[in-house]
C-alpha cells in the first residue's frame, strides 16, 4: 500500500506547482523601507543563453506585456 502512495505522490505535479512555475515575483525596495511586490505571468520563451533564459511576461495588474531576463543558478 505504501507503494501506491509514494506513486501517486511522483505522478504529475499538481496544479498549484504548475501555476507556481509560471508566475514570477518582482520584488522592491523603496528607499523609505516599504515594498511592492509586482506579479507577472510567463507568456512564452523568447530565448535561451549560456546563463540566462528569456520570457515574454504580462503584467498581473496593467496586463502590460514585457520581456523579463531570469538568470539561472549554479
């Protein structure tokens, strides 16, 4: 019974973790201490680099679209 359990946990993931890997958090920092956290949705791949990829994102707010670097980590 534990075996059916560990695979119904490692099947697809679930639709918060997809919704998760598409959105992107953009964090700032005012210089009065307070902050904005702007959400914006990927749209598409524009591109992808030695150290980088590129999204075409839209704005959660605005639904203005824009293209966002995210660097990758090591």
């Amino acid at each position: 019974m534990s075996l059916t359990k560990n695979k119904r946990n490692s099947s697809k993931p679930t639709k918060e973790k997809a919704e998760d890997q598409n959105v992107i958090f953009e964090h700032v920092r005012r210089i009065d201490g307070t902050e904005i956290v702007r959400k914006y949705i990927k749209c598409g791949l524009l591109g992808k680099g030695g150290f980088a990829n590129c999204f075409i994102t839209e704005n959660a707010e605005t639904r203005k679209k824009a293209a966002t670097k995210i660097v990758l980590k090591e």
